[in-house]
C-alpha cells in the first residue's frame, strides 16, 4: 500500500511539473527563481561553461528552459523574428519564422516564449502573437494582435512576453480603441477586450498577482499602470504614471513588469521617474500611493525583492547607471553605488546575480542593506552588442545571452 502511495504522488508531482509555466523572469515574473544548492562563490574565471551555442539569432530576450529544451527567439534573417528549439548537447531541434520584426530602432528580438504543456507563446516585434508546438515548432496560430485590434506599438517595437492566465493567453494593445485583449490559447479567438484609457503600449510585459484570494492582471500602458479582471476585462483601478515624465528622454516608457508583495505593488520605469509603491484596498478595486523613491529608477534590467529590500540598478542617462537598494517597508535607500554599469539582476537561492549592460561583467552578490558586497565576477567575451538580455537560471545552471550567442553555466554546488 506504501508503494501504490508513493507512485502515486509521484505521478501527481510529475504532472504538476509538466504543467508549470515557464516564463520571462521566472515565476510570477518576479526575477526570483527557485534554484537550491547553487555555488557560493565562483572560480576566478567564472563557473564552468557548460555550453556555449552560437548563431541562435540577434536578440535581448531571454532563453526560457522546459521540458529539457532550450527556446529562444532571435533574428536570423532581415525583418524576420524566429523562434529555435535546443536540446542541452546544443543540436537545433527545429526554427520556425513567427513575425515581422521591427526595423525602426533597436531590431534585436525581444519577446521571451512564454511556455506551457509543450506549447510556446511569443510575440513578434510588430505584433503578431503566437502559439507555436514545442515538440515540432509547428505555428498552431497566429494572430496579428496589433494590427486587428488597432494596437499602438511604441517607439522601439514589441517588446511583450505573453502572459497565461487560466485559458486565455494576454496582450497588451494600446491604442485608441483597447488595452488589453484575452484570447483563447487554445485557438486565438477573442474571449474580451478593455477599453482603451488612451497612450501606446509599454516595454513592459504584465503580471497577474493573487490578491486576497482574487486574481487581478497589472498592465502598463505609455501613460497608467492598469489592474484589470481576468475573467472580463473590466478594469479596477487605474493610475497615472505619465504625469511623472518629467524628463525629456523616456516620455511613455514603462520598461518593468511590476513586483507585487502582500497587499503592496512597485512600479520603476529609469528615465528619472520615481520608483512607486502602491497599497491595494482588501477587494482590489483601488489603489493609493505609499511612497516614491527618486533613486531606484531602473531602466530596462528589472528589480528583485529580497528580506524586505528592493535590489536594482538605476538611470543617469542611456548608457550609464549606478546599483541601489531600497527597503519596501519604508522606501528608504539603503544604498546607491557605482559597479561597473547600470543592468539586470535576477535572484536565486538567497544571492543576487548582477549583469552589466556595457561590457558583460557579471557579478554574484549577498545582499545587504549596508553596501553592495560583491563576492565573486567574470565578464562575457563572446557576442555582440549591449548586454540586455537578463540572466536566468534553470536545473542549477546560468543562461547568459548576448546577441547571437547563449551561454550556459554550471553553477550547481557538487553532491
């Protein structure tokens, strides 16, 4: 009987796994990933590199792992997103063309596939959504998501990570006529749109949180920071955050999905635009500032949350940024210093990992609320073009991508 049990949750286990999602910046887009047992402290060179695959395409999205495949989306020919399925020997498994790219400023793919019982989400950078077959990398369907739903893409392209919830897959349209549309991930159909509350859309992917029991999706426009019901489409709250653009760069850029924690919702979009935390009324249909902080205005890196402190890097101008923490109780700055280059940070298993935009240092760090403490670096060689793709890391390994080249390491502690 103890062995009829045990298989049994073992199958439970393994169906529940096989049915994660598997998406940009982890779970709930957080930056926080849920690696155990990783190294401490590096070798002077950096961890092992485990495989480097060259030619995946130009791009700053980041690679997602599942199923034991490796997708990214990348730009292989002109004008054209493609998506590439790796195993862990580094072998294409297939490529498939999913959109037109965007050929303004900026071409580099940008979307990161949202996965789910082996099918990929990804949109183009001009608007085109996709379901697409992990297994085959067959196109299930294709909506051109902007283009029917009149979307207003803002000055640097496409730049969403689809967003799963229930079964419906989510997008963000902007534009005079929506915001937000639903559409069945099954087939592509619509199941509702929001109205629109006026501007284009964000860089920034959205979020869904569970508030109090209820869920609620956090979209940004180039003017508000939206919370919509996921059922309808109805929207709950909205505020302003254009107001604040006060700078003559960025005017409209929300460049960070938000990170929501107990009751309490932070937005920073670099540009000199505060960083804002909002508190959110018990039933979710209001919302009132807390405080704002001038000095974690992360640009396109992300934040993470760690024992009560905010990490990130911030805005001085395009090309330069320092590292800073804030505590979420308060929104005092703890610390702001200068390392390298402003970038992206993720967490996992209670260390920070830092990725420098400019010129590829990277560095493993214990948080504090003291100082930036450092403890181990090595720099990327390999690749072209800025360092904007964020780290992230699966089964104990780190992928850095840049450009047109992905980068695995080993950074498991050994058993």
């Amino acid at each position: 009987m103890k062995k009829i049990i045990t298989i049994f949750f073992i199958l439970i286990s393994t169906t529940l796994f096989s049915q994660n999602i598997v998406e940009f910046r982890g779970e709930n887009r957080s930056g926080i990933y849920n690696e155990t047992s990783l190294l401490k402290q590096w070798p002077e060179n950096g961890p092992e590199l485990f495989l480097k695959i060259e030619g995946v395409g130009k791009g700053f999205s980041q690679p997602v792992f599942a199923d034991g495949e490796i997708f990214i989306s990348g730009i292989k020919e002109d004008t054209v997103d493609i998506l590439s399925a790796y195993n862990l020997k580094g072998e294409m498994l297939w490529e498939t063309p999913y959109g037109r790219s965007w050929t303004n400023t900026y071409i580099d793919s940008r979307s990161t596939p949202t996965f789910e019982k082996e099918k990929l989400f990804v949109v183009s950078g001009t608007g085109q959504l996709n379901c697409i077959d992990s297994k085959s990398g067959k196109i299930i369907w294709q909506v051109n998501a902007s283009k029917d739903f009149d979307g207003e893409i803002f000055k640097h392209g496409d730049a969403e990570s689809p967003l799963i919830v229930g079964n419906s897959v989510l997008y963000t349209t902007g534009g005079k006529q929506n915001t937000l549309i639903a559409l069945d991930k099954n087939n592509g159909s619509l199941l509702w749109k929001t109205k629109s509350l006026g501007g284009g859309k964000s860089y920034a992917s959205p979020i869904l949180i569970h508030h109090n029991r209820k869920d609620f999706i956090i979209a940004q426009t180039s003017e508000n920071i939206i919370s919509i019901q996921p059922g309808t489409g109805e929207i709950m709250w909205s505020y302003n955050l254009i107001q604040y653009h006060l700078n003559k760069s960025g005017v409209g850029a929300q460049t960070n999905p938000p990170i929501y924690y107990k009751n309490e919702l932070f937005a920073t979009s670099g540009y000199n635009h505060p960083g804002i935390k909002f508190l959110l009324s018990n039933d979710g249909k209001s919302a009132e500032v807390v405080w704002m902080n001038d000095t974690i205005d992360t640009h396109i890196g992300g934040v993470v949350l760690v024992d009560g402190n905010l990490y990130g890097s911030n805005w001085q101008n395009n090309s330069k940024g320092k590292w800073t923490s804030v505590n979420w109780e308060t929104g005092r700055t703890n610390w702001e210093t200068q390392w390298e280059n402003k970038g992206s940070i993720i967490s996992a298993d209670d260390l920070l990992y830092l990725y420098e935009e400019k010129r590829g240092n990277i560095a493993l760090v214990e948080p504090s609320i003291d100082s930036l403490e450092i403890i181990s670096t090595f720099k990327i060689d390999v690749g072209r073009g800025p360092h904007w793709a964020h780290p992230s890391i699966y089964d104990g390994k780190l992928f850095i991508r840049h450009g047109d080249v992905l980068m695995i390491y080993n950074i498991k502690k050994d058993s």
